[in-house]
C-alpha cells in the first residue's frame, strides 16, 4: 500500500494464523546455526571421544563374545553411537537456554509472536538435528573399525529421533529450572551421565544381580538404547514393543512439562 501524498510505502501487519510457521522455522534454525558454527566441538568432538571409548574396550576386552554369539564390539558400538546422540542432544538445548538466561538475552526469544507449542518445537527439534548428525558422524567413524549390522531400520530410526527427542526435552527442563551454570553441571553430572551409563550401554543386563536388574528395567536410558540396538544386531533384553511404548511415553510427559514452563514463563520471565 502506498501513501499517495508521501510517495512511499506503508509496512502492513503480517498474518501470522494458527501457526506461526515462520518464527518457529526461525528459530530452529537459529538453534541449528548455533552448534554448526562451533562444528569442531558439537560434531567432530563426540565423533573422536566415542572412538576413543570404543578403542580402550577393544583393548581391554578383546574378542569376547556378549550376546548371542556376537562379538563385543559389534553389542557394545550401538550402545556408544545411542550415548553419544543422547549427551548431544541434551547438551544442545540446556547450553542455549540457560546461555540465553545468564546473558540476558532470553528475550530476544521470549518477545517474537511464539507460543509455548512453538518454541517447545523449535527447541526440541534443534537438539533433535544435533543428536542424530551426532549419531550418523558416530556411525561412520565406526564403521572404519566395527561392523554394524542392520537388523530392523524402523527400530533404529525410532530409537535415534525418540532417544534424541527425549534427551533435547530434558534439557530444555534443565536449562529452564537452572539459574546458573552449576545447576547445569549437577543435572549432568548426577543424572544424564549416571543414567547413561548404568543403562547397558557397555554390558548386558543379565549379568546383574535380580535386584539390580529390576532398577535397570526402571531405567529409561535402558530402554532407547536397548531398542536401538536391537535395530542392529536383532537381540533385545526388554520386549521392544515395551521400548517403543516407554520412550514414545516420556517423550509425551517430558514435553508436557516443556510446554507448561513455557506457557507459564517458569524462570524464564521476571
């Protein structure tokens, strides 16, 4: 529209709808931007740690056999590939909230026209990029020195874009809750860690006593990296259609709880 006295055009309000499809695509691509920028350590970093894990294992186990009659390394390299995604994924959206808090820019995100179902998505959806490239940069690296057998592609799909689903909702939790970046260091470090790694991501459950093994099976973490590598080599220690219900379930509560912190402005507005 034009004013005809001025010679020049008036901006016109833009029509956003029901959905605003162009801040949440924005902002997704902001987050994805963010750990691109840095590539050497969001990418290159998970890939060199894994194969280090993978490298002090074969050393020290050897060709040991772990279920089925499979060797060691081809059980324990989905197990690491699932562990490196779901620390990345985590590490993606706590790192930009709270970031984004400490700085004060929070909000640059909290004044655009997004709802709380927006940036629930474009936040989850950020860390959910960085999980699986993560995971496919893993992959490839390992399949330098492991064979990676594919026994069901629907279960590794799944588990990879769940898993990494699950692990961006926690952390957009934590980077939400914190106040700073101590309150970061304690989720990690007395949660996600101690549940990735006493999830079966280096052994088999069965080895546990009863007792311990009934806390496995309350572990979460055991489940996604469970179906996962059954979708490799097709042996599971939990019936994967429990997995999949396990996993699809605390995704729905985890965003819940996002989506909630969000629309009520939990920690995030003064």
């Amino acid at each position: 529209m034009k004013d005809a006295s001025a010679g020049f055009s008036i901006p016109q309000p833009r029509h956003i709808g029901a959905v605003n499809w162009l801040g949440l695509w924005e902002l997704y691509l902001k987050e994805v931007r963010r750990f691109l920028k840095v590539y050497l350590q969001t990418l290159a970093a998970p890939l060199v740690t894994t194969l280090i894990f993978l490298a002090i294992f074969a050393l020290s186990v050897g060709p040991q056999t772990a279920q089925g009659g499979l060797g060691f390394m081809e059980f324990l390299a989905p197990g690491l590939i699932m562990m490196a995604m779901v620390q990345n994924a985590f590490a993606n959206t706590s790192s930009s909230l709270i970031i984004a808090k400490v700085q004060g820019n929070i909000v640059d995100v909290l004044m655009p026209p997004l709802n709380a179902t927006e940036l629930t998505l474009a936040y989850a959806l950020g860390g959910v990029t960085r999980g699986v490239m993560v995971g496919i940069f893993v992959a490839l690296g390992m399949m330098a020195f492991v064979t990676l057998h594919i026994h069901s592609v629907f279960f590794i799909v799944y588990h990879a874009f769940a898993a990494s689903l699950m692990l961006s909702l926690l952390g957009m939790i934590a980077g939400i809750w914190a106040d700073k970046f101590d309150h970061m260091a304690s989720v990690t470090n007395f949660i996600v860690t101690p549940l990735s790694f006493l999830s079966g991501t280096f052994y088999t459950i069965d080895r546990l006593p009863e007792s311990l093994r009934f806390l496995a099976h309350l572990n979460p973490f055991f489940y996604m990296i469970d179906g996962f590598r059954f979708g490799f080599i097709g042996h599971d220690q939990a019936m994967p259609i429990t997995g999949l219900v396990v996993v699809g379930g605390f995704n729905v509560v985890l965003a819940a709880v996002c989506w909630q912190m969000f629309r009520t402005g939990y920690k995030l507005k003064a």
